[in-house]
C-alpha cells in the first residue's frame, strides 16, 4: 500500500512538473513495477533522470514521423484505427502518448515525441539487460553496472537514429526476451505469449522494422519447435500472431512493393532503399557478396561443436543477427534491427571475459 501511494505521488508531483519528467515518471513507475531485483529498480530511477538530463542538454535531436503528424491533426483515435485494422494502427498506437502530451500541453509535437522518446529509452536498456541476465546470474552490482553499460550504448546510438526506431528496437529487444524465457525455462506461458505480441506491435514502426521482427519471430519458433519444446503449444501460439499481425504485415509489404512498381521485380527494386543498392549499382558485388556468404556457412560448419556449445538463452540473439542481416539489404532501418540482439551477445562476451579467473 505504501509503495502504491508513493509511486501515485510521483506520478502526480511529476505530472505538476511537465511534459518532460511526468514522461519520465511514466515509464520510471513501469519500469519499477515490473523490476525483479535492487540493481533494476535502481536503475529504473536513475536511468529515466539521466536519459531526461541528455535530451536537456542537446544530446538527442528525434524528428517527428510525418504520417503521425498528419494523422493527430486529423484528430483520429487509436482506437478507431484499430477496429479498423488501418496499416498505421501500430505506429500510431505506438506513438500516442506524444500526442496526447501535446494536446495537453499545447507543445508543438516535434517537441512532445521527442520528451516521450527520450522519456522510453531507459526500457530498451531494462530489456536488453533483463534479456542477459536469463544466461548468467549476476550480483547486484554487476548487474547494475551491466545495466548502465547498455545504457550509454544505447544512448550513443539514440543520437545516431530517429526517433521512431526507438520503439522498434524495443519491440524486437522484447521479442527475443520472449523466445530466450521459453528457450530457458522450456514452457510456453502467458506472460511469453505477452511479450512476443507486445515486441510485434513495438516494432512495427515501418514497414521493414515491422516484417524483419516477425522473421526473428517465426525464426525463434522454428528454434524452440527443433528444441522439442512444448511444439503444439509453440505452433498454437504462433498462429495466434499470424491471426492478429499477418494481414497487417502483408498489407504493408503490397504497399511497398506497389510502390516499387508492383510485382517480383518490385523485391529487386526495393533494394535501391537500403544497404542493397550496391548490389544493383555494382554487380561485381553480387558474386563478392555470395563468396562472403558461403565463406561464413564454411566458418560456421568448421566451428559448428564450439557455436553449439553456445549457451541457450543466446540462441535466439544469435539467431536474429544474421535475420536481420537479410532483412537489412531493404533499408539502412531495418538493418538497425539487429544493434539489440547485437549489443545483447557483445555485453555477454564481455561479462564473460571479466568473470575469468585471473592467473596470478
């Protein structure tokens, strides 16, 4: 009861505040609730205050996603949107916080998205940080070092991107948190069920982000279906997802490629939007790019005991890089999708080389 009365009154000191910190406040309370140990509810209260600060002193410079715009001077409930099943639902939903921030506050929206993505930017830390914490257990300090290590990773690339990629790193940090929980426990619950639609919905903020985390997703089960992990349960839930996002997402892809000129040349004109442009505007890369490829599949055969010993709660993180790694030739954002799962196996190598025994 204490506790409830005391992170009431934050939120109401915060709201009295502003814009800024009642965001700030927010997702500080969310992150606090849904915390398992001391060193992540300290990092719920330190993280949001620090990321408040950078935004303050120039750190980042988010740009407001036009379609969103255009959509809140129309005036359109999320809602109606939904029921809808209209293709900017997600991204929409997403994004309506800011909104509602600078309707009350009579902000410009510029600057509303930008205190509200600021204001989300310690939970992709919290879920990458949650996500490392399945492999190994670490002490508290650790575990808040950890945390705050991710944390100015995450902030470095914060100022590299704009600000609708927030959400989507967050979706797809979310998604591999729900395969690593049934990957680790072997059991396919509610609450991974939960998590999986929630990073689906996060990380379709455009069209490549939103099609590369279902990849990652359909990969993962494909995974947890080869682990022999409760497969009838696994194939029931993924056709739950497909129910719920597959028209959306296919929707989106007719969209794209109506855009490109429609039919299959429209995948290879497509590439002209991404990391795949040189692949068109330089065909000596093609046969480049393909003995690259076969080079890694050597590699990984050559290797294949010491990439199986791998512990499981990172399979699925190694699984989504080389994902999004495809995914990524259509769109420098896409290809931004890999940086969680990335960061996630890049911190568990470091973790691990400071825990070896030093000689003496």
């Amino acid at each position: 009861m204490a506790q409830a009365l005391a992170l009431a009154a934050v939120i109401v000191l915060s709201f009295l505040a502003g814009p800024a910190p009642f965001l700030s406040a927010c997702v500080a309370v969310i992150l606090w609730l849904s915390a398992s140990s001391p060193a992540e509810r300290a990092l719920a209260v330190t993280l949001p205050i620090a990321f408040l600060l950078a935004l303050a002193l120039g750190a980042f410079h988010f740009e407001s996603p036009v379609q969103i715009v255009d959509l809140a001077m129309r005036d359109i409930e999320p809602l109606a949107m939904f029921l809808q099943q209209d293709l900017w639902w997600p991204r929409y939903l997403v994004a309506y916080p800011a909104i509602l921030v600078t309707d009350h506050w009579g902000l410009r929206f510029a600057d509303g998205f930008a205190y509200y993505c600021s204001a989300i930017l310690p939970a992709s830390a919290m879920v990458l940080l949650a996500a490392l914490r399945l492999w190994r257990r670490m002490d508290e300090l650790r575990a808040f070092a950890v945390g705050l290590g991710f944390a100015v990773l995450v902030a470095a690339i914060a100022t590299q991107m704009n600000g609708r990629l927030i959400p989507a790193h967050i979706g797809i940090g979310v998604i591999i948190l729900g395969l690593a929980r049934i990957v680790m426990n072997g059991h396919v619950g509610i609450r991974e069920g939960l998590l999986l639609a929630i990073g689906v919905v996060l990380s379709h903020m455009t069209t490549g982000t939103g099609l590369v985390a279902f990849a990652v997703l359909v990969a993962g089960v494909a995974l947890i279906i080869s682990l022999r992990i409760e497969r009838s349960r696994m194939l029931g839930l993924l056709w739950v997802l497909s129910v719920l996002f597959g028209p959306l997402l296919f929707g989106d892809l007719l969209k794209n490629l109506d855009y490109y000129g429609g039919g299959f040349g429209a995948f290879v004109t497509m590439l002209d939007h991404g990391p795949g442009i040189f692949l068109r505007r330089q065909p000596w890369v093609v046969p480049l790019a393909l003995f690259a490829v076969l080079v890694v599949l050597a590699v990984v055969w050559r290797f294949r005991a010491r990439l199986a010993a791998i512990p499981r709660a990172l399979w699925p993180e190694a699984l989504a890089v080389p994902v999004t790694g495809v995914g990524g030739l259509y769109g420098f954002s896409t290809l931004s999708m890999g940086l969680p799962p990335l960061l996630i196996l890049l911190m568990s190598a470091a973790v691990a080389w400071s825990s070896r025994p030093r000689a003496a």
